[in-house]
C-alpha cells in the first residue's frame, strides 16, 4: 500500500471516527472528506461482496471530485447473520431488534476496502468472526 501513496495525498472518503483514529494511528497525514453516497446494493450480492461493493462505490462517488494528486480510501463494514445483512437501525427499536438477534449468536462481520488514484485501483474485503454472548 505504501507504494500507492508516493506523491500522493491521502484522502479518507469517510465520516467514520474509528477510521479517522486508526489512520491517526499510522502517522500518515491525510484528509477526511466524507462522501454522501447511498448505501444501496444488488440484493443478489452476498456476504463480503455488499461490503466491497459499498466501498468501491464510495471511493469512486469522492475519486469523481478528487484532485489528480489524490489517493482516496474508503470503506464499509457490514454484519452478516443467518444468510443476511443487518444493515445500520434506522431507530432505538430496531437497534433493540438487531441486539436480540444477535444475542448467543455467531455472526460475520466484513469490511471491504478501496483505494482509488488516477492510475491504480486495490480492493479486498476481510472478515471476522464474532461470539456474540447471551444478552439479559
């Protein structure tokens, strides 16, 4: 990844704290410019792929009003439980609802990643998995 980043600015295509601190981290200097894409997918994407998908689609929604000297980083993290996405509560009930379905379950968590220059493109997805313990 380093080599991407020679003569480059680092641009993280995200609102994500966590993301912020973990560049911080890395004593990288970059920049946070955050994209307003949708989080819509095909229904027929699975697992990891939603995740790489959505990244890929943010880095190409900031690439489009980047700079040439700019490598943009974006990325998304979903939870996969039982064949199915979890996406983001949209309110206090949901998130209540997602908590009891994962409660005493093992679910998947995927993040994709993209970086995006003018001339090269990397993407790849990871995945974890979480023991999720008995709520009360």
């Amino acid at each position: 990844m380093y080599e991407m980043l020679t003569g480059k600015k680092l641009v993280l295509a995200s609102a994500s704290p966590r993301r912020k601190q973990l560049l911080e981290g890395l004593m990288i200097p970059f920049e946070v410019r955050p994209t307003d894409s949708n989080e819509d997918f095909d229904d027929t994407l699975q697992a990891g792929d939603i995740a790489l998908f959505l990244a890929e689609k943010k880095a190409r929604h900031a690439f489009a009003a980047a700079a040439a000297d700019e490598l943009i980083l974006a990325a998304d993290t979903i939870v996969w439980l039982h064949d199915r996405v979890l996406n983001k509560p949209l309110d206090e009930a949901e998130a209540f609802d997602m908590l009891r379905s994962l409660s005493g379950q093992i679910h998947t968590v995927y993040t994709g990643v993209c970086l995006l220059s003018a001339n090269r493109e990397r993407s790849f997805t990871d995945a974890t998995r979480v023991h999720f313990s008995r709520l009360t």
